[in-house]
C-alpha cells in the first residue's frame, strides 16, 4: 500500500467509514496477532489483546494521525496492551507466590491478600482517573520503563513536559493514597 493509500485510508477511517477500519483489520489482524503471540506465547491472550487493539483504533479513530503509519500505532497500542497483561499477570504470580510461601498463619495470610489486591484496585483506579495523556506519560516510564527522552520523542513532546506530567501523576497517586489510607 502506498502512503498515499494509507493517508486516504485513515482519513476515511476517522470519519466512521466501516469499509476503511476492515480494510485496516484485514491489512493487520495477523500481524498484530503474531506480533501479541511471540509476546504472551498464548493464542487466548494474543487474540484477546487484537481484539482490544482494534477496540482501541475504533474508539480513537479521530485522533489517529493521518501523517503516521497506522501499523506503527497498531503496534503501539498492541505493545502497551500487552505488557500491561504481562504486568497484571506479574502482581498475580507475585502475590500468589507470598501467600503461598506464607501459609503458616492462615488468617493472616487471608487479611494480606485481602488487603494487597484492595491496594492493588485502588491503585489501578487511580491511574485510570488520570487525564488520558497524563496516564500515557506515566504508564510508558513506570510500567514500560522508558527514558523521558524516548516518552518525548515517541509523543512528539518536550522532555520537560514529560518530567511535569509524571509529577502531577505522583502528587495525584500520592494524595489519593494518604486521603484514602490514614492511620
């Protein structure tokens, strides 16, 4: 496909057009799907993480950059779908590893897991309250572990603008957390 094509495409794509976004799927369904495989090893996760994509690409279709391949930001919100299972699947096998290796005082092990996954939602609940690009910024550095610089050139922003943004997300995450667990 031409940049052409695919600019025409996207265009279409951000105006509603159904033929435009199955166009798209047909074009990247199987490689997103592989791209989700060779991460999770695990066909359900992968298809369900495609399906999640292209919920995605749907529900953002407006904000989808005609200039930009629409691969490259299939692949992106694939990546970041991923390792966000990767990473709920890490707390999972993390927390069930301290339980386990705790089983001595059963009560008490039942009140830590009680209390960690609470902790865990909460926490959770306040990322997703933060405003969108906010909540991008700080998911890329704290779970996808990049660089300010890398966030700012992968965003097309300033570096500074990455550094205030991930310090409103802790005030806000900080605040939220004594507010809500005072001893």
């Amino acid at each position: 496909m031409t940049i052409l094509d695919e600019k025409t495409l996207i265009l279409s794509l951000q105006r509603g057009s159904i033929p435009a976004f199955e166009r798209i799927f047909s074009l990247y369904h199987k490689r997103i799907y592989n791209f989700c495989l060779s991460l999770h090893q695990s066909s359900d996760y992968a298809e369900e993480i495609v399906q999640k994509v292209f919920v995605a690409l749907w529900e953002q279709r407006e904000q989808v950059d005609e200039n930009k391949p629409v691969g490259s930001y299939l692949y992106s919100i694939a990546r970041y779908m991923a390792y966000q299972e990767l990473r709920h699947q890490v707390y999972k096998k993390a927390a069930l590893d301290h339980f386990t290796s705790n089983l001595i005082d059963t009560n008490e092990s039942t009140k830590d897991e009680v209390l960690f996954n609470e902790l865990l939602t909460f926490l959770e609940s306040l990322i997703e309250r933060l405003p969108e690009s906010q909540r991008r910024i700080f998911e890329l550095s704290r779970f996808e572990g990049l660089t300010y610089k890398q966030i700012a050139e992968q965003l097309n922003i300033t570096e500074n603008t990455v550094d205030t943004q991930i310090r409103r997300a802790l005030n806000f995450l900080r605040d939220r957390y004594k507010n809500n667990f005072k001893d």
